[in-house]
C-alpha cells in the first residue's frame, strides 16, 4: 500500500528520506498505475503488446499508445501521456543516430538503456521531477525477441509476460497462471485481449476499446494491427 510521506521529504526529487526513499519517484510510480493497463507477451515467434484505449471525452479522438520506434521495434506506455511523447522522441532519435553510425539497427536492450538513462537522471537533480511514465518495448535483433520493461525510475528488466498500467497486479497474476514457454504467437495475441477482458472496468466490450502491435521473428518487422485485425482476434475471444 501506497503511504504518503513525512513532511518535507517529497518536495525534492534528490532528498532522501531517513528510510532512504525517494518520494518523487515513487509518485511517478503511481502516475503509471492510474493509466490505461498495457500487457505485453514475448514468444518464440515474436512479441505482441496490447493496449486499452481510453477517451477522456465524447467529442475526443483516443491517443495512440503503441508506437512504432524503428522498423524492428515498438513499445506501448503507461502514463503521463506529455512524458512519453517527449521520451519516445528521443528513442527515434537514438535509434536513427545508431543506424546512421554503424550501419544497423540498434539493438533492443540498447535502446531500452538509453530510454532509462534519460529517466534516471531526472531522479538525480533539482528543479526536474522524475518521468510518470513506464514503457513496454517490444522488439527483434539479432538475440531474438525481447520484452523489455521500463520504470520511472530508470530500471529496466526483460520479461517473458509483462503488464503495466491500472490493474497491473491482476493482470500479472493471469499472465502468471496462463504463460507457457511454447505459447504461440496467435496464441499470446489472444491471451493478451483475455488479460485486458479481465482487467477492463466493464469487461472488452468492443475491438475499438484495444490496441495491439506485433514484430515477429520470421518478418523482424514492427506493426500496429489494424482494428480489422483487432477484431478478427476479437471474434475469437467471444
């Protein structure tokens, strides 16, 4: 459970506390579960992220929140949306930089490292806060495929299942009880809309209401579905 903090010790991103917390961080934390669940599944085949897609009114259009990053690589966040637009920026911009330097893609796990080096030195220094913002990063290099998580807090770590945003816990503990080893990725596409059926105020009542993006290894390129495709994976869920 979520405790606020002794007084004072909140007001600046670089104060510690006695207990030797940092509170700004753990706001951005919290920043991330109050938005929309993300799930992302890694297989054999390939790696699939699903998103649920939220309007803040009637008379709005969704944000998109799977973007692609470079041919072979894309990522969905849960978040401030500002802080990752601004992070996913600059993501393009490290991928581009590397391809034009050494003559190839950037490597997955390079790329999620650089994405938390931005985030870890905005722990470090006053007068900035911390980015309210967590990445799945899905991808294939010449390692295979990756499903890389990324915190607040610059930490990242590789995942066979992975689920951020509002219900996370809920969501990690079916993936938990779901995931096999030899899970294919048909089968991951749809395990992934089960997860956010479960987690979704309301249930997945509509295709319209889900993201998803694939990169698979036969292709090692990065794609986000259609809502065509969303629906025929949709179909198959009812």
């Amino acid at each position: 459970m979520f405790t606020p903090p002794g007084v004072g010790y909140d007001r600046a991103v670089a104060l510690f506390s006695p207990d030797g917390r940092l509170f700004q961080v753990e706001y951005a934390h919290e920043a991330v579960k109050k938005g929309s669940i993300t799930v992302g599944i890694k297989t054999r085949e390939g790696v699939v992220l699903a998103a649920e897609k939220r309007w803040p009114s009637v008379l709005a259009e969704s944000a998109e929140k799977i973007k692609k990053i470079d041919d072979h690589v894309g990522l969905a966040f849960s978040g401030l949306f500002g802080d990752a637009r601004v992070l996913i920026d600059d993501a393009r911009v490290y991928a581009q930089i590397y391809r034009l330097t050494y003559g190839e893609r950037i490597p997955v796990e390079l790329l999620a490292k650089r994405i938390c080096d931005i985030k870890q030195v905005y722990t470090q220094h006053g007068g900035v806060r911390p980015f309210g913002v967590a990445f799945l990063i899905a991808g294939v290099d010449r390692r295979g495929p990756h499903l890389i998580m990324t915190d607040p807090g610059g930490s990242y770590m590789g995942y066979k299942a992975a689920a951020i945003g509002a219900n996370s816990q809920t969501a990690t503990e079916i993936l938990e009880k779901s995931f096999r080893d030899d899970l294919a990725l048909e089968d991951a596409m749809l395990l992934s809309l089960k997860v956010l059926d479960k987690c979704i105020e309301g249930g997945l009542t509509s295709p319209i209401k889900v993201e998803m993006g694939i990169v698979t290894v036969k292709d090692q390129e990065f794609r986000v579905l259609t809502q065509d495709e969303i629906a025929a994976y949709f179909s198959k869920l009812r």
